[in-house]
C-alpha cells in the first residue's frame, strides 16, 4: 500500500543481493517510518519477537524468509546436506518460539521444512527455501485480495439492504496491510471499497497496551486517506449503541475448527457489544489462519503473556523526542495478555479468501 504516494510492502528484497531481507520496523511507527535489514535468521527471530514485524501473516512470512537465511548461513559455512538440514531445523526453534498464539508462524515453519526436506545439497536447500518464502509471500498478497473482494460484496450488501448513505466500520487493533505482506485481511475490503468509490468511515479502536489500532491502523488509513477516528477501547460499545456502526470487522491469529476465533486482546469484549447491539461482526481469516486440530479455542489455544511494561510504561512524541513514561503505581502486580478468543456463537462470518463462510466446522472443515 502507499507510504507518502509511495508503493511498499512490508518484506522484500533488494534484487540486486538476495542475501537480506528489509522489513518496515513497526515499533516506530507513526512517529517515524524506518527500514530494517535482517541478515540472518538471528535477527529475524528478534525482529518476531519485538514485534518489529507482527500480525500473524506477516509472522508467517517473516520467519520463511528466517528460515532461507538460516540456509544461507548453513551454506556458507559449507555444510553438507545432513549439517545444513541440523541448522536449519535448529533455527526453526528458534523461531517457533518468539510467539506462540499466531498459528501462522508454525504452519509457515513446517511447511517450509517439509519443502527443504527434498533438497540434497545445501545450495538446494537455499534455493528451495527462497522460492518457497517468495512463494508465500506473493500468495499472501493474493489472498488478501481476494479476501478484500469477498468482503466488497458484504459491505454492498450491508449497504444496499440498509439504504446507508455511508457505511461505519469498526475494527480493533491492526489487521492491516501492516499485518500482512500488502493489503490486509480487515481492512482489504476497506481499501477495495474506498477503491470503488463507497463512501466509508472506520472505527479505530486504540488496542491498549501497544495501540496497534491507534498507531498502526489509524496511520495506514491517514495514509490512504480513508476517513477514520480512534476511539479508546471502552468507547466501542458507546459508538454501537448510539447506532454508529453498521459492521464490526477484524483479524485473527487462529481460528479453530469449530469457529472460534482468537485475536487481539480486547476483541471478544467488542464482540460482546456488537451481539448486545446486532451488529453483524465478521472476522477476516487467511486459510492459513485456521487451527483444523483444536475445536476448543478457550481451552487449547496458548495465549501469549508479553512483559508488564507494555502496561505500566507508556511512550509518546513530546516535541522531536520519543519519550516513555510509568503511569502506574510501581508495586502493583500487572498483567499482560495478548489474546483472547471469540466463541463462534459470537462471530456471524468469516471472510476467506474462498468466500464468506459461517464458524461452524461442517463448513470450516472443508477449507482445509
Ligand atoms: O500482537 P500483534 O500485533 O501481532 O497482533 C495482531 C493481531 O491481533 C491481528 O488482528 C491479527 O494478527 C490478524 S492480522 C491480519
């Protein structure tokens, strides 16, 4: 998507030396918008794990890409074939264990692995990882298009069958293009429906404690001028009740067989409100995205717990400076969950890349 006019996606390489891989490094969004280069899978772990790269597509993808730099690693080192597979599957613990709730980072993982399995030599190895990690990152594009384009039909229909003159979206943390490789599972339809000439207005819920809503949606939306206003995570149900909102939408980390849906911590209270209110609310969901092993999401789903000081400390601009302040008492405890789970019950549709489906396993089940 655009960057002051300018095309970006959130991972690439330069083509000219395939031996790095840059990422927009989130951390210092709004205030500042900064390229980082990984040169190894070390770094791309780290970047997972500070959340210089997030959002689960781009998770997946990102640790592709660790994965073909760990080859690189393993090549250079030359390693025969049983030395290279050893380091590549020593790094892929590596990067399995920076975060545990976005399913997409384990499917991205295996799937790679299983691919490098064929490879005889490490220069194979290296070769079949970086088509592979290419490979997802260009489907991840084409399927948030597509998802973009099944949600289209939903906001013409919303906006046909209740004679809008301008459809209020609201969505909760950053499912955006920021999240995936370009586009967005959320807010695909949004951007396709701006495209098309929809009149729309987006909801911004802030997402406390690391406001990916406030800082990083509410940017990618200033940046494509779709009109949006934050609110704080508390106002959501507010806006709802005073008939402000037509349809919730947001992304998931996992989604499980029976329909479940995990995301950001605070979703399920937006859910709540939306049910309280009859709002439809519809979570847009990568296949990638689904757990087709768990039913359960509340009880088998690991729920990532970050440091408190995501909590107790907060950062902000104050004049040029980026400057952190305590804002709560010292001695009390805090804890930080980063997830929680949206019972089915909760949810009216996912949005796929193959269509609009209900939560219910009969018609999850077929996706997989
Ligand atoms: O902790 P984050 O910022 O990685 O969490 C991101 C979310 O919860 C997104 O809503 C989710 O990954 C879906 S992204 C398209």
């Amino acid at each position: 998507m655009l960057v002051k006019g300018k095309h970006y996606r959130t991972i690439w390489q330069n083509p000219g030396n395939l031996n790095s891989v840059f990422i927009i490094d989130q951390t210092k969004l709004p205030f500042s918008f900064s390229v980082k280069e990984l040169k190894n899978f070390k770094d791309t772990a780290k970047a997972i794990e500070r959340m210089q790269v997030r959002g689960a597509p781009l998770i997946g993808v990102t640790a592709a890409f660790g994965i073909y730099l760990a080859a690189l690693e393993a090549r250079s080192m030359k390693s025969d074939i049983k030395k290279t597979i050893r380091f590549i599957s020593d790094a892929s613990k590596i990067l399995s264990q920076t975060r545990p709730t976005a399913v997409n980072l384990f499917w991205a993982i295996e799937n790679s692995l299983n691919k490098i399995k064929t490879a005889l030599t490490a220069g194979e190895a290296v070769s079949i990882s970086l088509a592979n990690a290419q490979k997802m990152a260009e489907d991840d594009v084409q399927v948030c298009e597509a998802m973009g384009m099944n949600g289209l039909e939903l906001f013409k229909l919303l906006y046909r069958e209740k004679k809008l003159k301008r459809l209020n979206i609201l969505t909760h943390c950053n499912a955006g293009w920021l999240a995936t490789v370009d586009y967005g599972t959320a807010t695909s339809p949004i951007y396709k429906a701006f495209e098309s000439g929809m009149d729309l207005h987006v909801w911004v819920e802030e997402t406390r404690p690391r406001y990916q809503g406030g800082k990083l949606t509410a940017w990618e939306l200033g940046e494509m001028r779709i009109p949006h206003t934050i609110i704080t995570d508390n106002a959501g149900g507010y806006v709802m009740q005073k008939g402000l909102v037509d349809v919730v939408i947001t992304g998931s980390d996992r989604t499980t067989l029976n329909g479940d849906v995990c995301n950001k911590i605070g979703t399920y209270k937006t859910a709540l409100a939306a049910a309280d209110n009859n709002i439809p609310f519809f979570a847009a969901v990568p296949v990638s995205s689904f757990d087709f092993n768990i039913k359960d999401g509340i009880n088998e789903i690991d729920i990532e717990e970050r440091n408190s000081n995501e909590i107790t400390v907060t950062e902000g601009l104050q004049g040029k400076l980026i400057r952190k302040v305590k804002i709560f008492p010292e001695k009390s405890p805090v804890k930080n969950f980063g997830f929680d789970i949206t019972p089915s019950r909760l949810v009216t549709g996912l949005i796929t890349e193959r269509g609009i489906i209900h939560p219910r396993k009969s018609e999850i089940k077929k996706l997989k």
